[in-house]
C-alpha cells in the first residue's frame, strides 16, 4: 500500500457540514423562515458564500452518493441556470417548451 492511499479516500469523504448542505437542501422548503435566514442561522455564513459551498459541493464525487436524488436535481438546476445565462432571455421559453408565437 502507498502512503499516499489513506490520504485519498480521506479526501473522499464528506464532512459534516457538507452532509448538512445536501440535507439541507433537501427541505430547507418544509420550515417556515426564509431560505436566506434558515442559512445564516444554520451555518452561520453569508447567501453568496453558502452558495458557493454548494456548487463546490455538487462537483464533489461523495456527494452524489450521499444523497443522489437531491445532488442530481441541484446539477440539474444549476445548468438549466447556466444555459439560460448562456442561451440569453430570449430562447427562455423554448426549454420548457413553449414557442412564444402568435398561434
């Protein structure tokens, strides 16, 4: 065995805080407070660095398999947002599948 070995699968592994993201937004909708304050309250950070975890943590190879139905809809959500951003306002309504003609 390498000694380089243990230091991979460590890197491998989620971390608590990052097991608490994925569960959190997997029903963060089901409390009655703002999705803002549930996260400063919670894990006690701004909105924009909370999100920037997250998009990290999409990436990350553990967490699919931590919760895979949440990570896959986040990706999901991410690049439907990213096309948008890409494609421009004006072909917004033909991903869900509207023409936007007189008809």
């Amino acid at each position: 065995m390498q000694p380089d070995e243990p230091t991979v699968h460590q890197a491998d592994a989620l971390t608590e805080r990052q097991r608490a993201i994925i569960a959190f937004e997997g029903s963060w909708w089901t409390q009655d407070d703002a999705r803002d304050t549930l996260i400063r309250a919670r894990f006690a950070c701004s909105s924009e660095d909370y999100y920037q975890e997250l998009n990290q943590l999409l990436d990350h190879p553990s967490a699919l398999t931590f919760d895979p139905l949440v990570v896959r809809r986040l990706r999901r959500q991410r690049e439907r947002r990213r096309r948008a951003r890409i494609d421009g306002p004006n072909s917004t309504g033909t991903a869900t599948g509207e023409t936007g003609g007189n008809g």
